[in-house]
C-alpha cells in the first residue's frame, strides 16, 4: 500500500493516488506562508492558508469547491496548477506526480491543465491585443506552426465572440466578453482539466448563467474536467457533480451535489445554504446566523476549526480535530468532519 493511500484510509478521505478513472487527484495538500515582521523582516509566525487537504476528480466530472473568502480555495487551486509550491502534500496528473517531474515534463504536463482567473481584465495583458494573448501559448509551448490568425478566429467564435476581435484590446471589452477571452486561452490548447478560480463572481448576473452555459457545453464538447472554485452555493449547484464544503484551510464536507442541497450534515454547510436567497419573494426559510468572525488562518482555534462559530459545539470540539470520515447512510457516500456524528 503505497503511503498516499495510507493517508487517505487514515482520514477517512476519497482516495487519492493512482486510482483508475482519477485524472487530477491530490494528497495532504498543505501551504502555509510565513510572516515576517520586525527590522530584519524575521518570520514572526505562519499563515495555515491549506492544511492537509485530499481528493480526487474524474475524467469529465465538475468538482465544486466552496466555502468563505479567506478560506484558501483560491490557494489550493494554485498549488494545484503549479504556480504556488506547496508546504507539503502532492498532486498526482493521470497518475504523476507533478513534483517529481522535470522542467521539461513539467512544460508537456503544463498542456493538461489549465486556469480561468477570476479577474479577466487584471488576468489579460492590457498591452496586447487578443490576437496576442491567444497566440502566447502557442510559442510558449512550441508550436509555432499552429496559432494562425484563422484558428484564433475560430477559437473565439467558438466562445461566442467575434472572429474579427482579433485586433482589439482587452480594455475595448466588457466584463463578460473578458472572461470569453480567459475562458479561449483556457482552452485553446486542448487540455484535459481546467482549474475555474471564481470564474463568474466578478460578473453581472445577467451574465453569470451565459458564461456557466458556455463552460457547461466546452465540457461536454471537449471531455473536460473542471475543479470550480466559487462561494456561491446557488452557482456551484447548477455546474457541479461532487462539491467539497472548506473552511479555514480544511474540507469539512465532501459528497455529491445532489446529496449536499438535499442532507448537509456539518452545521458550517447549513448555514451556508441557508443563506442562498429563494427566488420567490413571498417564499420564506429559517437562517441560520453565524456568530463571531472567521479566525485568523495565523492562529487557527484548537480542535475543530469551526468551534468558535458552531451553534452544536460541544467540549471535545475544543480539544480534538475531527476528521473527514464516511457517515453511515444510504445513497452517495458522504463525508464530513464532524464530532456530532463520531
């Protein structure tokens, strides 16, 4: 038994190694950052922005990933696309691990996965036109003989823009045309998972379900698989397959999205889903009000996380950090890191 597979039996975790069927699978991921502070700029403590983090996503399937901002989804997804180094864990690409890979391997490995940013217009280089900003990937990775002027005409019809923006800049778009733009880059060397970090939150409403029905069919057309990140319950619910629930660097509930909108067992993810707004005005449900403020990820509570917040706390959860483990019920499996239920 290989030692990732030991830690994911020790957590009660979905497994996370070498698993067929498992295109992106990550194990123990943490990251911390220190900080540093007085007049040598000596480290004076740590930021626990993801600790101990383990899951695995198939060929094809959305797994959603939600929680607070401050929570560190945006960090993991990060350490998952290579552009954070993490503190320790690992993450595994069609069975590689990414970390053991050289610069070169790494470069061919970088083909597969990609990222969608949440800011389009700070993620796109306002100095170039669009043209530019889609043919960068092509030099980057070689392949110079593709990247012609009709194929990024055809790469932007495809996202729904026009095939003679080509020569304009970033700044002569709006918002939801930006993110089309991100989305094209994203996908314009064929890759096999995309990393979404809040694709729609900077987005107007109206806008939001265009981008969510053009990511929808990209999947479908492409066999993509997504790791979407977002707050937004009501979002990640329409696009998700599998959601895991984070708060303060730690998942604290993973199962289908059906089964989480339907039986939410951790008292951190009902109150979440109390919070999304009924789309009848006249319709009225029971909120579940949170007290006190998120703890600082520099010195987080002792035992379970969530247990400064916790309307069910109970003495243990001051004392002992529960662990993602199975609950005993019927249908999809279903974990959560809980003491009310262990």
């Amino acid at each position: 038994m290989t030692d990732s597979r030991k830690h994911d039996q020790a957590n009660g975790a979905v497994e996370t190694s070498l698993d067929s069927g498992n295109i992106l699978s990550v194990s123990g991921l943490t990251k911390h950052f220190p900080v540093r502070g007085g007049i040598f700029l000596g480290q004076t403590g740590v930021v626990h922005a993801v600790d101990d983090v383990s899951f695995s996503i198939k060929k094809g399937e959305t797994l959603g990933l939600v929680g607070e901002s401050g929570c560190g989804k945006t960090t993991l997804g990060r350490c998952v696309m290579g552009l954070y180094p993490p503190t320790a864990g690992k993450v595994f690409l069609h069975g590689k691990n990414m970390a053991l890979e050289n610069s070169r391997q790494m470069k061919s490995m970088r083909l597969q996965m990609q990222m969608i940013f949440q800011d389009p217009f700070e993620s796109l280089n306002a100095r170039h036109t669009v043209g530019e900003i889609l043919r960068e990937k092509y030099i980057i990775h070689g392949k110079k003989r593709v990247g012609t002027d009709q194929e990024i005409k055809t790469l932007l019809e495809r996202v729904g823009l026009s095939g003679d923006d080509i020569h304009r800049f970033p700044h002569e778009f709006s918002g939801g045309q930006r993110q089309r733009i991100g989305i094209a880059r994203a996908i314009s060397l064929n890759p096999r998972v995309v990393i979404c970090d809040e694709p729609v939150s900077a987005l107007d409403v109206s806008v939001q379900s265009q981008i969510l029905n053009l990511m929808v069919t990209l999947q479908r057309e492409m066999g993509l698989t997504y790791l979407f990140i977002s707050h937004d319950l009501a979002v990640v619910k329409h696009v998700s397959d599998r959601i895991a629930v984070m708060y303060l660097g730690k998942i604290v509930e993973f199962t289908t999205a059906r089964a989480l909108y339907k039986h939410p067992y951790h008292p951190y993810t009902r109150a979440l889903l109390s919070a999304i707004p009924l789309p009848d005005p006249l319709a009225r449900k029971q909120r579940i009000i949170l007290k006190g403020e998120v703890p600082s990820p520099e010195t987080p509570p002792p035992g379970c996380r969530f247990h400064t917040r916790c309307p069910h706390v109970m003495d243990i959860c001051s004392t002992k950090e529960p662990k993602l483990k199975p609950l005993k019920v019927q249908g999809s499996p279903h974990l959560t890191a809980c003491h009310l239920y262990f």
